[in-house]
C-alpha cells in the first residue's frame, strides 16, 4: 500500500511518496533525502565593523570558520582577524569598500588543498596583511583593491586585477599562477619586500611597478601595453625600517630611508583596532637623496592599551604609498584633556580620554559656587560641547566606575 510520508529535517520540510516493499527502502529514502540537504553550502556574513572571532558581528551569530561556509564582507564594512587566530573558509567577497585587516600572528585560508577557493573583492575594498593568508585559488579585485602586505600573502591561483587596482608590499606575495592586470595598475614594493608570480604576468597600458631591483620577480613571460611594467622600476622612497616605541609619557616614532627620489612629506596614521585610521601627524621628507635619511616624532596623547601606526609617503605628485603597520601597548597614566582653555563664550570645548572607557562617564560642569550647569553621558574616548556660559571659571567632572577626574577650564568674553 502507497503511503504518503511527511519528512521534517532542520530547515527543510519535505512531502514525499514513498512506494516500498520492506523497510531497507525506506531508510535509503530518509537517508537520500538527509544529505542532500546538508549538502549545500552555508553563508556567512560580517554585517558591521570589528573583530571577526565576535559572534555579535555575524548575521545569526555565524561566525565564518568553516570551509563549508562562503563569507561575505557587507559594503562599508572591515573585520579585523585578531593575533592567535586561525580560520579556515570557503569564497570570500568583499563589499564595496568592504576591508579585512589579518593582524601578525593571524592566519587565514581561504580554501584548503584540494578544495581551492576564490577571494572577489568589490570597489573599493581594503586588505591590510601584517599575519598570513593564504587564497587557495583566484584572488579577483572587481575594481580597485588596496592591498597593503606587511606579512605572508600566498595565491595558489592567479591574481586577477581590473583597471586602477593597486598593491603595495612591504612583505612577500607569492603567487603560483599568473598575474593579470588592468590599465593603470599599480604595484608599490619597499622596505625589503618581495613579489614572486610563477606564471605569467601581463598588464595594460599605464600600469607601473616601482621597487628595487630583483624585488620582483616572474617565472614564466612579461606582457604589457604601453608602459615600463616588465622592467623593474625605481622606488620612490626605499624603506629601511619603521618602528614605534613606548616610552613612560609618549609613543617615540622613527624611521629611515635608504633614498628618497621626490618625496614630499610623509604621514603617520593612527588607529586604535587595526581597521580605521586617522592622521596624528606630517613630517616633510627630505626629497631627493641617495643616502640615508633618519626620522623621529612623537604621538604626545598616546591611548592607553593598544594602538596601530602607520606610515605613508606621499609624492611630489601626489601619489601615496602605504607601508608596514607597527602595534605598540602603552601602559602610562590614564588623564582628561579639555581644549582649548581658556575658550571664549560660543565656541565648542572638547574633552579627551587618553583611553577607550569599558562604561559610560558621566560628565558634568560645575560653577565655583558648585551647581551643575550642564550633564552628559560620554560612551566614547571624546566628547565636544558648544559653551554658553558666563565669563568665570568652571568645573568639569568625569566619573564612571573604571575612572574618576576634574579639571577647570577659564570662559572669556
């Protein structure tokens, strides 16, 4: 007799007939029906700004950490994979202006032998390397990709780059397919790094290449439109080394060129997870030199904890290159700093943490006879207000259960 047999198996629920003669049947049925719905390949997708090894930061808490799993970097979106960590996935894509940062002892594949995998990324995208990742088939820049390699990039396939990618590299890039690029790409080796294409490389018109001799290298032939790709170009700064030290008070920055060929100043950023960077400081470079040059400035407002630096150089021309990250754990004093001061009546007064608070402050001002003129709940490491207060001098107290402080600022006509 045919029976009709309702099957409820995870996400999937199933109407199916089954006509059989003994129950080996049946269970053959079950079982077909079982992996063929396990089968498919899940998704993963990093849906804000943070760290990857964060439930939170994935839709549906799925954090991506199985090859089985493709992963998608939503647009405007960068994940930051923490030192330690080792994660295994299938496809990875980015987003417009999506970004991914592999801190230095980080490690990720995307694929494994044998089962090669692709990263794509969209306009825009941001890959800072200063661990390792390994792509196990194509790396596929859409659009334009900034690839900024401090560690260990290896592409078991080819690197396929669509017109104005560019990639700079203070690290080593190993690529064991062919290399394959778009007009007015463009390729940026320094500080002692390496670019090594087993296949064949071939570019449009306008790409450029510029690092020292021998720092690129190809196994197979060299094709390009018009340009001068295919011979090895000269480095507009030559990188000996940059580096960050904490002292007791401040950061002390420095770093050396080789030689300099028009340089026009160079940049420190600043950073407090590895992600987003903002400009601390402009040092003007020496410009043309085929000696070395040595630099040194300081961050005087270091956060508590751990900070990420690092250096670009811009051209007389406008061109910018990108070199090697430094993460630097500075363990001085937590202080408030409130500027400017005094400030005159109207303007905004900006008070700022040294540190990234773990609870909310509350923030009051008070006037000398001691009443609370203005209150407010600060989350973040700094808060501006616009100042409507009487000519005098005041009061500005900062308590949280983690931190306690008071300083006074002058208002002036």
């Amino acid at each position: 007799m045919n029976r009709g047999i309702i099957l409820s198996l995870g996400r999937v629920t199933t109407n199916v007939v089954l006509v059989y003669t003994n129950m080996k049947s049946l269970i053959f049925a079950c079982l077909f029906i079982f992996c063929g719905t396990y089968a498919a390949f899940s998704q993963a997708t990093f849906t804000t700004t943070g760290s990857w090894n964060t439930a939170g930061n994935w839709s549906g808490s799925n954090i991506g950490d199985d090859i089985s799993e493709d992963v998608t970097i939503n647009n405007n979106r960068a994940a930051l994979i923490n030192n330690g960590f080792n994660y295994t996935i299938g496809n990875l894509s980015f987003g417009n202006s999506g970004g991914l940062t592999i801190n230095t002892t980080g490690i990720l594949n995307v694929g494994a032998s044998g089962t090669p995998k692709n990263l794509t990324a969209g306009n825009g995208a941001s890959l800072t390397v200063t661990g390792t990742l390994i792509i196990w088939g194509d790396l596929i820049v859409v659009n334009t990709l900034s690839l900024n390699v401090s560690g260990n990039l290896i592409v078991k396939g080819n690197i396929q780059m669509n017109n104005g990618a560019s990639i700079s590299v203070t690290g080593s890039v190993d690529v064991e397919g062919d290399f394959i690029a778009g007009n007015n790409a463009s390729v940026a080796i320094s500080g002692g790094g390496s670019f090594n294409v087993d296949g064949d490389v071939t570019v449009g018109s306008n790409a450029n290449l510029t690092g020292p001799p021998g720092s690129f290298t190809v196994g197979g032939g060299c094709a390009q439109g018009s340009g001068s790709f295919c011979d090895s170009g000269t480095l507009p700064v030559e990188l000996l080394f940059f580096k960050a030290l904490a002292t007791t008070t401040q950061i002390e920055l420095s770093w050396a060129t080789a030689s300099e060929l028009n340089a026009d100043y160079f940049q420190i950023e600043k950073s407090s997870d590895g992600l987003s960077y903002e400009t601390l400081l402009q040092v003007s470079a020496q410009g043309n030199s085929t000696s070395r040059v040595d630099y040194q400035t300081y961050d005087e407002k270091p956060n508590i904890g751990k900070s990420y630096y690092r250096l670009k150089e811009i051209d007389v021309d406008g061109k910018e290159i990108i070199y090697q990250v430094v993460l630097v754990d500075f363990t001085g004093v937590r202080n408030t700093s409130v500027y400017p001061n005094p400030l005159r009546n109207g303007e905004s007064i900006t008070l700022e943490l040294n540190f990234i608070p773990e609870f909310p402050l509350e923030v009051s001002v008070f006037d000398l006879s001691g009443k609370t003129i203005e209150k407010q709940v600060l989350t973040k490491s700094s808060l501006t207000m616009p100042v409507q207060l009487s000519t005098g001098m005041y009061i500005l107290k900062v308590i949280s259960p983690e931190y306690k402080s008071t300083s006074k600022f002058v208002v002036q006509e």
